[in-house]
C-alpha cells in the first residue's frame, strides 16, 4: 500500500474518530452521572442525555458506513431512502431544512459516496442553518449529481473549495479535507468530474458528472 493510501485512510479514520467523539464522550458522562445520581428528575434527565447521546451516535455510524465504507449489506446499487436518512441523520437537529429532489430508484454505490460526502461538507458550512437541496438524475450513460446550498451564512472551508474545483493535489490532505478528496477520487474512478460554482455569497452549487460503466 503507497504512503498516500495510507495517509488518506488515516484522515478518513481521523475524521471519523472526530466526529463520534463528541456523542460517545456524552454517553460516557451521561452513565457516570447516572451511576451517582439518586434524584429522580435528574436520573430521568441523565437518560434522555444517554438516549440522545446513543441516537447521534448511531446516525452518525450509519451515516459514516455509507459515505466512507463499503456499504456492507447492499450490492451494486443503495436505495435512495437509505441515502436521504443518512444525511436526515448527520443533520440531527440543526436548522437545516433538506429538500431530497432524487426519486425512490435505488442509486450505485459511486453516486451515493458522492452525495453523501457533498452533504457532509455542505452541512458543515451552513454553520447557522439554511437549505440543503439534493438531485441526482441519470442522463444518457451517465449519472449528473447536483447539490445546492443558500443561507444567510455560508462558510466553506477555503481547502476543501479548492480541492473540489482544483483536484485531490490542489491543497495539503487533512481529516477537515479528505471528504473532499473522496470525492475527487470516485468521481475519478468513475470517468467523471466535480463541479463547484459560487452563486453568490449566501448560496453554493457542487456536483459531479460520473460516466456509465
């Protein structure tokens, strides 16, 4: 395995190991705290943490088994339904409103790493909340892949824009920018391109072309 394969897996890992931190470190405190606690209201409230806490981190493994793993357990194609819950998941309860225009046909595996890594950078930019619209249609032998962004504040990481309109080698690799490099490299695999164009300062549009195999 080249150092590049391995350092892109450890970002993947990093970024992965990142993410769950927050909802597994909850969960240890919430059973710590209700291992002491004896009043009820506080045990009740010591369980909704755990409960919360448990369902964050289940999303977010579902949501990281789609996006960076093998998709274990589906074949070629994904159905749509599990693509659209994963990102429902990793959004939880930010104010981002998800407008899913991809119809119940089930997607190949190459377009659903795709649009779940998109989603993953672009719910990371809308730091306060805003729309997230995600389309996906097949044209001729090809699949065109296109997500759009609009808020009151959009923030994308300068790294991770630039990867994705210049390529994997455009900027240093990172865990904040490896989705990105994800992207590039499917994208590549699959014969297609990454698209990302600034509307204007509150909206964003990113996609990808793959060709059919």
């Amino acid at each position: 395995m080249t150092d590049d394969r391995v350092d892109f897996a450890s970002m993947l890992a990093s970024r992965l190991c990142h993410d769950l931190l927050s909802p597994v470190g909850a969960f240890a405190n919430g059973l710590e705290l209700l291992a002491d606690e004896k009043d009820p209201e506080m045990r009740a409230r010591c369980i909704d943490l755990l409960e919360q806490s448990a369902r964050t981190s289940a999303n977010k493994l579902k949501f990281f088994r789609l996006a960076f793993g093998s998709a274990g357990g589906f074949g070629e194609r994904v159905p749509a339904d599990e693509a659209k819950s994963a990102i429902e998941g990793v959004i939880g309860d930010r104010a981002i409103d998800l407008n899913w225009m991809i119809g119940s046909e089930p997607l190949p595996k190459p377009a659903v790493k795709i649009i779940l890594n998109l989603s993953l950078i672009l719910v990371d930019a809308l730091v306060r909340g805003g729309r997230l619209d995600v389309g996906c249609e097949t044209q001729g032998d090809g699949i065109e892949i296109a997500l759009h962004v609009e808020a009151e504040r959009l923030f994308l990481d300068a790294d991770v824009e630039r990867i994705l309109q210049e390529g994997e080698g455009a900027t240093a690799m990172t865990s904040r920018t490896a989705p990105a490099v994800l992207v590039q490299a499917v994208a590549a695999q699959n014969g297609g391109t990454v698209m990302l164009a600034r509307e204007t300062a509150t909206s964003l549009l990113v996609g990808a072309v793959l060709k059919g195999r």
